[in-house]
C-alpha cells in the first residue's frame, strides 16, 4: 500500500491535544445533546448556521473550522461534541425497518433501548402490498415517529436511520428473510425508494430523517457471514445484486449505505472500494456510508485481511466508508487507530477531511444547524403512535394479505360460530428489529370483533409433566430456578410449543413465562417470550433411555465459551441445571403428556361452523439474524394439528403468519382455504379479520417464489442465480406458488393490450397499454404485473423479468385502461465482452398479467439497439468477463482492486464466439506452486492450442507475466482456460 502523506501529518494551527479529544469522547455521555443557549449565541454568526447559504458552503465552513483532532472524532458512530462551537454530539444508527425499533444509549453504557411505537408489518409484508404509494406513508409516518422520539432524547435517537434492507430475497433458508422486500430487483428497487422518500420527506435538502439502505453488498447468508465470500460474476454483480440499491439513491431517496460484513469475490466490504467507484457514481449526492457493528475489527480478527487497525481503518475510509460502527460506544480506539494511521502514512488528511464533508452534509440537511432544528425541529413525542398511524398500521397490514388458495369458503359469514387455533391464534411476536407493541389486537381478539357469533380458541400445543425419580420439574410463579420437587400441581406443567428444526419452547402454568437459560446455568421460567440476540429459550425434547433428555438449544451453544455442556441435569440440590456434556451424563426424564394438543384443537374445531388454524413462525427462533433456515416446512407439531383440525372441520382456514415462503403442499391440496400474512405488528388481528370477513378484498402478491421444497434450491453460498437457477427470473422447475402471484374474492379480465409503438430505439421509451376490467361482484385491487422476454440475445437471458407494475382499484363491473411505461434502457443487460451495459437489437415478448405465471395477454416489442461483435481478446482481457464456467471461484487481485479467476485445479472459463486467430497468450497469473493452464478451443476437453506453464509465485498476491505459444488458433471459436491445479488468472490477451 503506497503511503498517502509524510509520515507526521500537517496540524491545523488551532489544533489541541489529542489526549483532550479522548477526553471529549470518553465524556460524551456527561454532555447534554442540545448545548447551552450561551454558546449557541456565540457561534450564531458562523456561515455554516445560515440556512439561506448553499450546503457545500455550509459545510466548507465547518469543516474549515475544526481542528484534525476534532474531525477524527466525528470518525466513530458516537460522534464527539465540539463545544466550542456550538456542535453537539452526534449518533449514527437508529434502527427502523417497519417502524422506530430501538438504539443505544451511550449514558447506559450501551445499552439497547426498544421504542414502543408504531409497528407496522415486516419489510416482506410492506413489499407485498406492491404498493409504493401506500409504503411512502409508511415511511413518512417512521421519519416522523423518529423526530418524535429524536426530540424526547437526542442522545438515544439519532436520526440516521438504518433503512431499508434491499438485499435481494435469492434465497429463503437466509435467517434475515424478512428484513428484505424481494427476490426481484426492480420491486426492491420502487418499494425501497418509496420507503426512504417518505423517511426522507419531500425536500431532499431538508431531511425529515436519514435513510441509508442495508447491506452493500450479496449479503444473504448467516452461517459464517463474516468470512464467506459471494462469488458475483459480473454480468450477475451488476444485472441483480447492485440493480436492488442503485433505484433509491438515485432517485435520491437514500443518504448512504451499510457496509455487508461478507466478502465479495475474496475482498471483505468493509473495505471494498465498491463505496466510491460504483455506489456514488449512483447519485450527484453526497451519500453517508457507515460499516455494520464490528465491520472494521472484523478485517483484522475473523477475516484477517490487515495485519493492523491501522491498516484496516485506513482501508475503510479510503473505499469510501465515512463512519466506524465498532467498539460499542467507545470511539477512543477508533480515534487511536486513525491516528496512527495519518501518522504512518497509511491516510492524508484531507481523506479524514473527504469523510468528515460527506458526515457534515446529511447533518446539516438534517437541520441540526439551523434555526428551531429546521421545518421538522417542532415534531415532539405527540407524533409516536398517534391515531392516524394506527389507522395506517391496520390499512397497510390489510393490503400486505395475500389470498392463496380459496375454494369459496372466504369471506367469512357473520354469524357463524368460530374456533381460533394454533400456536399464534392468541399471541403476536415481534422480530428482532421490531419496536415494542403499544398494544396487541391478536387474531382472535379480531375474528371475535368481527364474527358476530361466539369465538373460541385453543392454542393446540400439549401440555407436559416430566418427572424422575425424585419427583416432577416445578416452576415456581416467582421465576425461581426450576427444582425437582414432590409437587403434582400446576406448577409442574409446562406447554410445548413446536417451532420446527426440532427447536421447541416451554412455557410455564405457573406465570406464563417461558424456560430459559438462567444464571449459574440454571433452567428458569423468566421470559414473557423467545428473545433476545442468543435466544436463550430454545430446547430440544430428545428421546433417550426410555424417556427424554432436554438439550439446551439457544445460540450460545456455538459460542466458545458455552463449551460442551449443553444437556440438563438435575442437581444434588434438586436444581435442573444445564451441565452435562453427553446424552448418557443427563438425567432422562418421563414425559407426561397432560393434556393433548391435538385433541384440544380437534374438539375445538368440531363444536365451530368454522376453523381458523393461525400457524407459523417464532421470528426470533425460526431464522433471523446470525442463523439460517435448515427447511422450509410447517413445524411438525402445527402440520399435525392442521391434519387433525381439517379432518375434524372441512371448513377450515389457514392462517399462515410468518416471514418467508414456507412448503405447505399438503395445505394447498387439503384445505380449503389459506391466506398468508407477516408479523405485521399491533394490528394483525384487526387486519385479518378485515380479510378473512370481506371487510378487506385481498390484493397482496407474493415477492417471492414459493418452493414445493427445499430441495429446489441449490447450495445458500451460491450466489449465480444465472448458473444455479434461481428466483422466477431462472427457475427451472414448478413453484408451489409463483413469483408475483395472489388471489382475490373478485375476478379480472385483461384485454386490448396496445403499445404506443411497434419498436423503438436503443434510447425509446414505449407506453404498455392494457384495459382490466373487474368481472366479479366485489370492489377489489389487482396488481397489473408487466414482464418481458428477449427472444434472442448472445448471451442467456432470463425467462421474464418484472418491468413494470400497478396496483388499480376497480368496483364491479368498472373497466380502466392501465398504462405501464417501458425504457429501452430497462432492457439492457450487461456485456462482459465490452464491460458495459448493451441493448441488443431483438424482439422482445412484452408480458401482462396477474403474476409470473400468470400471464393475460402478450404483444411483441422490436428494439433497435446493437448487436455485440464478436468477442476480441487480443486485447487485454479480465479473466472474470468469461461466458461459462466450472469449478472455479473469483478472489482478489489486490486489496484495493481487481479480480482474478481461482481454481484448485480442474476448473474452466469459457469464452465464446472470439476471433481466435493468435500464435502467443499472455497472462497475468498467481500459483502457490508451479502448474499449468490449458489454452482450447470448443469444449473443455477439446482441441489443444497452447500451455501457459505458471511459476510458483509464492504470496496470493504475487503476479507475473507468462506466455505461451498456440498452434492452430484461428477462425471463430470458443476458447477455454483449463486450470491443472491452484492457480490465479487476472488477465490475458491473444497475440497475432
């Protein structure tokens, strides 16, 4: 890494000691967030206080004004205050994906505080309303929520917010499913806009709040998130996975991104110079990058990339990075390291300077400035979960329903008696960015406002004793560590709820709390439900020795200091302990099943007109943040009840509620009807009572294949949804449910689909018309879906992909011509062999209909673009830009930039359709030992040309330039690179 200054950095003439700047940090927590009235009349004179001059100059003056100490404490999440003049300090990162969540609080040592506040449906429910209008109130109701708390406490709610989530939905297995919007791109792209517009406010030069989008970039998996790198080809880089964050930003309706903390080809994000040479070249606005917790310590821990923080730091901040979230709330190791860096060489001031500028825009934006804080300063606490935002809350739930199956069985009638069944009939469940609940309208609180006739319910899970020789487990209603005891009351009983994988939780009769892991790894019934970031509630019931053993399952059994001791004992004590390393080391205890699940929710069901079973997920247990999904099945124990309750009552519903596609194939087949629905917060059971009674015509579509199994998708760490078939845009096989796809209890008809012209240009624009027409006796939504197809292309194309879309309202009979607009532009994808976006001449299929599957009526389009040449490699090519391959990965050719073609041995890259006439390949290359790669011509194992024979070159980032000599290169061909053991390809070029 060159050195970037003299090795003793320039001080600015007014600068003070570093150690007073550590000390400023250190005693943030002491200083109030608005500075005195004194100062402020002090400095109300500077430029940067003068809302009538331009940003740049606002900010110049800032940024003039403060000495180096002062901008390398801006550095850290928990930005310094500078007293004299007048800035206070300043926090980055409040959580707010489907309303306010939660922050930190510096002066609590870092302590987590959730809001209680509006909480509206999961990221994936808010996409499923295909409804950008409806998500930009949403997001207006957040921004201003966020102010409202912001002027309670300014310490703890920063008005930088962490949102939205667009990474892309590949894969359903991923634990942080719902944070996302969809498998789709340009979906991605109109829902993420709208929500951050509305976070925004309608003036981008004064921000209501901060939105920055989560996580740049490829960042869908959680098992070993932090050192597994995506392997993103270009072509599938630049079409899918950046195609979900360019929309918002450059539509300006973002301020930033977060940094993912996976790798992408072999360079972690944190430090990927992606930041500047792409994400800004998005917008002619200066964006606020912040790393994810614990980013930049990552590249020296687990992913030991740099040798030092100061290496690492300096990284960051040149790729393009503003902002270090790391080290909780204590910014003194960030400011040492950076420091140390300026001091090494490693960075110049003005890189802390380029930083700084980009922190001070949004700031100002954000009024902090200027008078009254700017036209947001007055919103107070009265904006948090006012009514309208309850009103919204119910009306966005209710529009985020998707109808599945129904054989006329919904709407409900009135009048009719009910049984609400099921793990979730009676409960609702936050997520882990989820803001606490100002209240709780449950499904059957719902249905029993709705019904007009009586409502019962049955959580349908069995009730257990477990007993040994001593006596049975009790729990006591004070939440005292679980004993063996001679009790047989109702403090021995303990409710089993099933959540899949084997993972169940036990909820205690004696004070409805759930089992836990407790102090001195003791089991005690202390939690009201699963939370928390290890999630200490989770079991696993094992049968064993004639009974059962109770494994303790919470995520700190892969922690290293849990150790081995994961299996439940009862003490000398008669205290139940998790202490045993083995099966055979645990007591073995009798289940007693006290009262069946099944038949509970079996006679339920039989003394109803009608069975609503609500079955689903746990969001803290089933997936989330640091732990993927193993299947997507219903839990055993609720598709048990399911079966039992549809044999008991033909007349059932299911209520599927959860965040990802789930296999319920047997419920599509046996049921009569199903509807699904998100955690969608506080006004669940409102909104599905709304559906389920017709109040509400259901219009949500799904964003996202539904698999018949989790068999159909290929390994979660492969990210070439081009190569491994994924998403509807690939997908090979018969999806449960298509991408796009919803019913209605009203029927539409599309005809008279007209273009407003025939063909256009590489630089058109066409309007796609399409008359839709409500053919049934209800007022309803559809959701007019416009897909295209190219027909022929050199390159593989994908069977459709989503251009467009609308969501019209149309009371019965009501016809509306429905006008879709469609850009050349949205038709390019990208050439490897020029490295750039191309329009291809060609017909394309233009496709509406009801979803992907679903396609109404079909015109044709013929583009006027280009054609691409044929391939020349005589120039110097990167290795990365083939058209095929095997058995290969992309890795780093430096640590700034570049990427190279790895393979252990055995592995190909193909390119086609090239001018091959050449007597001589050169080539960039790295290899641990000497080896060789094979020059052919057609297939892999075709016709030699040449051998590169590749030196050992020791260090991965050790190149050289070799060459080889080819004999009968010519004509045009397809040329392979087959790789006889490890080695790197960077670039190449054929010589004549």
């Amino acid at each position: 890494m060159s050195p970037k200054s003299p090795k003793s950095p320039k001080k600015s003439p007014n600068q003070i000691p570093r150690r007073s700047v550590l000390a400023i940090a250190a005693a943030a927590p002491l200083l109030a967030a608005t500075l005195p009235r004194t100062v402020h009349a002090q400095v109300a004179d500077f430029p940067f206080r003068d809302p009538t001059l331009g940003l740049e100059a606002r900010v110049a003056d800032l940024l003039g004004r403060l000495t180096l100490d002062e901008k390398v404490a801006l550095l850290h999440q928990y930005q310094a205050p500078v007293p004299r003049l007048g800035v206070a300090a300043f926090k980055t990162g409040t959580e707010a994906l489907h309303g306010v969540a939660w922050s930190t609080d510096k002066s609590a040592g870092g302590a987590v505080v959730t809001a209680t506040a509006t909480v509206f449906p999961q990221a994936i429910g808010l996409a499923s309303t295909w409804d950008p209008a409806l998500v930009e109130q949403v997001g207006t109701a957040v921004g201003t929520e966020a102010r409202g708390f912001h002027a309670e406490n300014p310490g703890v709610w920063g008005l930088q917010l962490w949102a939205p989530v667009v990474n892309l939905l590949r894969d359903p297995r991923w634990g942080r499913n719902e944070e996302g919007y969809s498998e789709d791109p340009y979906l991605t792209g109109a829902i993420s806009t709208a929500y951050g517009r509305g976070i925004q406010g309608e003036d981008p030069d004064h921000l209501r709040a901060a939105p920055v989008l989560k996580h740049y970039l490829a960042n869908n998996n959680e098992i070993r998130r932090d050192t597994t790198s995506s392997v993103l080809r270009p072509r599938v880089k630049r079409e899918y996975y950046e195609s979900a964050f360019r929309p918002a930003l450059a539509a300006d309706a973002a301020t930033g991104v977060m940094s993912a903390y996976n790798l992408v080809n072999g360079r972690p994000m944190t430090a990927h110079f992606d930041h500047n040479d792409v994400v800004r070249t998005w917008t002619t606005r200066t964006l606020f990058n912040v790393t994810d917790a614990g980013g930049p310590n990552n590249l020296t821990a687990s992913q030991a990339y740099y040798a030092t923080q100061p290496e690492a730091d300096a990284a960051v901040l040149r790729a393009g990075l503003d902002s270090f979230t790391v080290d909780d709330t204590n910014s003194a190791k960030t400011i040492e390291a950076v420091h140390a860096a300026l001091a090494q060489g490693l960075l110049a001031e003005s890189d802390v300077d380029t930083a700084v500028r980009h922190i001070l825009s949004i700031r100002v934006r954000l009024g902090e400035f200027d008078p009254g804080g700017g036209p947001y300063g007055h919103l107070g606490k009265e904006v948090v979960d006012s009514p309208e935002h309850r009103a919204l809350a119910r009306k966005t739930a209710g529009r985020a329903i998707v109808l599945l199956k129904n054989d006329g069985l919904l709407p409900l009638p009135r009048g009719r008696t009910v049984a609400v069944i099921g793990q979730l009939a009676d409960t609702l469940y936050t997520d882990w960015y989820s803001g606490a609940l100002p209240y709780r309208i449950t499904p059957f609180d719902g249905i029993t406002e709705a019904a007009g006739a009586a409502v019962t319910t049955t959580e349908g899970v069995d009730r257990i004793a477990l007993r040994t020789a001593g006596g049975y487990v009790t729990a006591t209603a004070a939440a005292t560590p679980l004993t063996v005891s001679a009790s047989t009351g109702d403090d021995t009983r303990f409710d089993v709820y099933d959540w899949g994988e084997a993972i169940v939780t036990l909820r205690a009769l004696s004070n409805g709390n759930f089992l836990s892991f407790g102090p001195d790894r003791t089991l005690v019934n202390n939690a009201p439900q699963p939370n928390g970031w290890f999630v200490q509630q989770q079991f696993k019931l094992v049968a064993h020795g004639g009974g059962h053993v109770l494994e303790y399952a919470g995520n700190e059994a892969d922690d290293s200091w849990f150790g081995d001791q994961k299996y439940v004992v009862v003490a000398g004590d008669g205290r139940l302990t998790i202490t045993a390393k083995s099966l055979a080391e645990a007591t073995v205890f009798t289940k007693e099943v006290v009262r069946s699940g099944i038949d509970s929710a079996v006679a339920a069901a039989s003394e109803a007109d009608i069975a609503v079973v609500v079955a689903g997920s746990m969001p803290f247990i089933s997936g989330r943040e640091d732990d993927d999904r193993q299947s997507l099945d219903l839990a055993p124990a609720q598709q048990a009840v399911l079966e039992a309750v549809r044999q008991a009552n033909p007349d059932t519903v299911l209520v599927l509620e959860n965040s990802y596609p789930t296999t319920i194939g047997w419920a599509q087949q046996n049921v009569r009807s199903v509807v699904w629905t998100t955690h969608a917060g506080a006004e669940t059971g409102h909104a599905l009572a709304d559906v389920l009674y017709g109040d509400v015509n259901p219009a949500g579509r799904l964003t996202q294949t539904w698999y018949r199994s989790a068999a159909d998708l290929p390994d979660l760490l492969d990210y070439d949804i081009i190569k491994a078939g994924r998403t509807y845009q690939y997908f090979g096989g018969d999806p449960l449910y298509p991408f796009g796809f919803g019913l209605s209890y009203t029927s539409f008809d599309y005809r008279n689909l007209r273009l407003s012209a025939p063909s256009m240009s590489g630089q058109g624009e066409i309007g796609v018309n399409v008359v839709v027409t409500n053919t049934g006796t209800r007022a309803g939504d559809e959701v007019v879906q416009l897909y295209t197809h190219q027909r022929t292309s050199r390159d593989p194309q994908p069977k459709l992909r989503l251009r467009a879309f609308a969501r019209v309202h149309l009371a019965p009979g009501e016809a509306k011509t429905v006008t879709l607009s469609l850009r050349a532009a949205d038709l390019a994808h990208w050439d490897v062999t020029r490295d750039r976006w191309v329009v291809e001449t060609a017909t394309h299929d233009v496709l509406v209909g009801a979803s992907s599957a679903d396609i109404r009526v079909r015109g044709s389009l013929r583009v006027r673009g280009e054609a691409i040449p044929q391939r020349d490699l005589h120039k110097t090519t990167e290795a990365e830009n083939f058209d095929d391959y095997a058995g290969i990965t992309l890795t780093d050719r430096t640590k700034e930039r570049g990427t190279s073609v790895t393979s252990a041995g055995g592995g190909w890259i193909a390119f086609r359709d090239a001018d091959l006439h050449a007597r001589q390949l050169d080539a960039l290359v790295s290899a641990p030992a000497p080896t060789t790669i094979t020059v052919r011509t057609g297939r892999p194992d075709g016709p030699v040309l040449g051998t590169l024979t590749v030196p050992g070159t020791g260090d991965r980032y050790a190149y050289v330039s070799v060459s080889a000599p080819l004999t009968g290169a010519q004509g045009r061909g397809d040329l392979y690179l087959v790789f006889g053991g490890p080695a790197s390809l960077g670039t190449f070029s054929l010589k004549r």
